[in-house]
C-alpha cells in the first residue's frame, strides 16, 4: 500500500510549522553589508574575513555535527573498532 500526503504551503508556513527562525532581516543586513563594503572599494577586501563573524559558531556545530554522525555509524555496526 502506497499513501502519498501533499502540502501546498509557502517557506514561511514551514518555517512557523517548524519553529525555524526567520533569517529574512539577517540575510538582507549581511547582503548590504557585502554590497557596501564592495561599493566602498575597502583595501584589501576580503569575502572570508566578512562573513568570518557570521560563520564562527556555525562551522564548530558542524564540527559537532559530523562527530555525531561517525558516531552513530560506529555504534550501528558499520565500524567493529573502538
């Protein structure tokens, strides 16, 4: 037996549907500041320097991520080493 469910609904209902943030405002804010600094003609602009303060804690929970990840490989049998 095969039962198929659609939703018709926009990425905010998800969004509310979930308790997902709306990152509409950030997005714009780090966008103009891109465009700004990039109109302004910075010495030695960088892109990973910019988005380095937006980036900081989100890479270590990726970090935390994968770990958790190879460990759950580890303890569902695909890996016999300790």
């Amino acid at each position: 037996m095969k039962v198929s469910v659609e939703f018709d609904i926009t990425p905010e209902e998800v969004r509310k549907v979930f308790g997902l943030p709306d990152v509409e405002a950030f997005q714009r804010q780090l966008l103009d500041d891109v465009r700004e600094r990039m109109t302004s003609g910075v010495d030695g602009y960088d892109p990973v320097k910019l988005f380095q303060p937006y980036l900081t804690g989100s890479m270590a929970s990726w970090d935390l991520f994968q770990n958790m990840l190879t460990n759950v490989a580890k303890l569902s049998g695909g890996s016999k080493t300790d």
